[in-house]
C-alpha cells in the first residue's frame, strides 16, 4: 500500500480513510483536526506541499 503524506501536518499515512478532495485530488490526513484544517484553506496547504508557498512569510 502507498504512503501518503498529511499535507497539514507532514506525517506520514499509509490506508489512512480519512481523505478529502479537492481539484480532483485526493488528500491523506491523519486526523479529522488535519482534514478540518486543510478544508478550511486548502490553497494554504497545496502550496506548502507542492513548494509554491512564498518563502521568509
């Protein structure tokens, strides 16, 4: 089974069922606080896992 990465916390999820998607994505969370997180702003945490995020914020 494949690893996934939490994109809230960074931990990784192997047959997490707790998921989320978004644009067609679907997201790994270790916990529903990292998926209520993420679906509260997801954008914030897109661009923190595919390196878009401004760096020195």
């Amino acid at each position: 089974m494949a690893i996934e990465k939490d994109p809230v916390c960074g931990m990784e999820c192997t047959s997490s069922k707790i998921t989320s998607v978004y644009k067609g994505k679907t997201y790994y969370f270790c916990s529903e606080s990292c998926k209520i997180s993420f679906e509260l702003d997801p954008e914030k945490y897109v661009a923190k896992i595919s390196g878009t995020e401004e760096k020195n914020k």
